[in-house]
C-alpha cells in the first residue's frame, strides 16, 4: 500500500471528496484524479420494454437494479414491457412470464453499464497516462492510498 500527497492544483481542479478513483502520479504526488463513481449512466438507445420495466419497479436492489415486490407488482410491470412493440417475444409460446421479463432487463442492464464503465476507464486512463503514471485507489481529504 502506498499513500500519495494530492498536489494542491489538483484538489482545486479535479478533488471530489472521498471514493474510489485513478490518479496520474508525478514525483510521488497526485497530479490529476479520476473517479469511478462518475462513470456515465445514460444508455442512448435504451429498448422501451427495459424503460417500461424500470419505471414499474417497485424498488432497487444493492446494485441498483430493478426489483419488484409481489404478484400484482410484478403483473402490471410485465404488462408495461408487454405492450412495447420491442418486448421480447419466446419462440414457443405467447410471452415470456415476468418474472422472466425482469431478470431479462436486470442482465441488459447490468451489460450495458459494465460497457459503459469499460469505456469511461479506458478514456480516464488514456487521458492520465497523458499525465503520469496511473494508479487505482482511494481519494481521502488530502491523500491517495493506493
């Protein structure tokens, strides 16, 4: 474990509080920080039965995806999905049930943001390489543990 002192520049420019982040190093010293909880969220095209399904979740589990508690719930969050035009449909049957449906979306979901997340690193580390050497770790008041 090594802990870094974060130039003052840099607690002026880019400091964000305490979390997880990578940080270009220069001299033994934090130059510039990225954190990974500013990943971007936004799915552009984003399929309507998936909106559907979020917007009919009754809640969110510890990784923040849709979740829906009891039948009913579950019913009328399946029959928002179903009444997009782009809801997946089964080969062998009418509709998928929705129990079915939700862990569907909650897969689509979870892709899409480990794709985005994938990309949003790959751009913070080309971007502090530019700077120094990059290194993953913890932002604290005026120090970086990595």
């Amino acid at each position: 474990m090594r802990i870094y002192q974060i130039t003052p520049e840099c607690l002026g420019n880019d400091y964000d509080g305490a979390g997880k982040a990578w940080a270009a190093i220069v001299g033994g010293q934090v130059t510039a920080l990225r954190y990974m909880g500013k990943c971007p969220t936004d799915w552009d095209a984003k399929p309507a039965w998936i909106a559907a399904i979020e917007a009919h979740a009754t809640g969110l589990d510890s990784h923040l995806l849709p979740t829906c508690r009891g039948s009913k719930a579950l019913t009328a969050m399946a029959a928002a999905a179903h009444d997009c035009d782009d809801c997946p449909r089964p080969k062998n049957r009418q509709q998928y049930r929705p129990t079915e449906l939700l862990t569907m979306a909650r897969a689509a979901l979870a892709a899409a943001h480990d794709a985005a997340f994938a990309k949003y690193r790959e751009r913070c580390h080309a971007e502090l390489g530019q700077l120094g050497d990059v290194v993953s770790g913890m932002c604290s008041a005026t120090e970086f543990v990595a």
